[in-house]
C-alpha cells in the first residue's frame, strides 16, 4: 500500500492522469454534426478507454489513500462521481436502453471531465475555490437587485401603463380593447415590465 501510495501521488502518475484528460478534451471537442461513422466510431472506442483508465485511477486512489484518506479531497470525490456516471453510460444506459434522449444526457456529462483538469493546475483550482467561497454572500445581493427591479416596473406600470396605444397610428386598440402591435418592450403588465426594466 506505501509502494501504491508513492505511486499515487508521483509527478509522472499525475503527469500521465492530465495528458489522458487532454486528449479527452480533444475527441470530444471534435465531436462535430452532422457526425461522420467514422470519428463515432472512434469516440466510442476512446470514451470506453478514457473511461476504464478514469475508473482505474479512482480504485488505485482508494486503495493507496483508503477511502477516508481519499474522501478528504473533494476533487477526489469529483472524480469518483464523474467515472460513476460514466460507467453508468457505458454499462447500462447503452445496453438497456439504446436510442432514448437519457443518453445523450449521459453522453453530455463527459463534459465534466474537462473540469478534472482544474486540480491539476492549482492557480485554477483555487481561484474556483475562491470564487465558489464568494457565491455565499451573491445571493444577497441577488435579491437586492430583484427588489430593485420589482420597484422599478411597478413604477413604470403606473406611469407608462396602457400609454402606448394612442400615441401614434402603429398602436390602436381591437375590438376587445386589447392593444394591436404592442411592442414586447411594455409597462402593462408586471411580467413585461419586470423583463423591459430588466
């Protein structure tokens, strides 16, 4: 286990770990529709490599680390939740039930392992952690804006209000006194208002 561990965290390992996320990065990003057999069937292949080496990574880790070790980093657990979904596209999604929209949901969280890279260059994993640190106290601020642009279209309703009909020929009320050719930008309901402020 010392020896694995040794192993686990050397330069080369996680040398090894970022070039395989590399190059996943770059089948999917030349994933391109309409899609061409060939590069599908590439994909395939290389997503069931990719897949079977992130799943390794994750079953040498808990054993050199051991679990509680391993749970301590939430990169770790990132990386353990990202090889679980993709093997669930691999062994059941694909199998079972071939040709529904899950897949393509499935097929789309592979996505997540372009974010694997983050924790392997520190300057990004901790500017994210800082970021997601300073989420805490945005949905104050949030709110603060929400409020503000509440007062606002409410303000405007009642100073703008049915003002648009009548102001020239474009704008002229139907027989069921509704307005014809009312801009989506309007102050007669709070719903528009709300987006015309906004």
């Amino acid at each position: 286990q010392t020896r694995l561990r040794r192993i686990v965290i050397s330069k080369p390992f996680n040398m090894f770990i970022t070039l395989v996320i590399i190059m996943n990065t770059i089948m999917l990003a030349a994933v391109h529709y309409p899609p061409d057999k060939t590069l599908e069937s590439i994909d395939e292949v290389s997503n069931m490599i990719f897949t079977g080496i992130f799943v390794l990574e994750v079953i040498v880790k808990l054993i050199a680390l051991t679990p509680r070790g391993y749970a301590k980093d939430k990169a770790n657990i990132f990386d353990a939740v990202v090889s679980v979904l993709a093997l669930l596209d691999l062994v059941f999604v694909r199998q079972h039930f071939e040709g529904l929209g899950s897949i393509s949901a499935l097929r789309a969280l592979r996505l997540l392992r372009v974010l694997k890279l983050l924790k392997r260059i520190p300057d990004l994993w901790n500017t994210m952690t800082a970021i997601l640190a300073s989420l805490e106290g945005v949905w104050v601020l949030s709110m603060l804006l929400i409020l503000i642009i509440v007062v606002y279209a409410q303000l405007g309703m009642h100073l703008l209000g049915g003002r648009y009909c009548g102001l020239d020929d474009e704008y002229v009320y139907d027989k069921n006194d509704r307005c014809e050719g009312l801009p989506r930008s309007n102050f007669d309901s709070l719903w528009w208002s709300f987006i015309t402020v906004s």
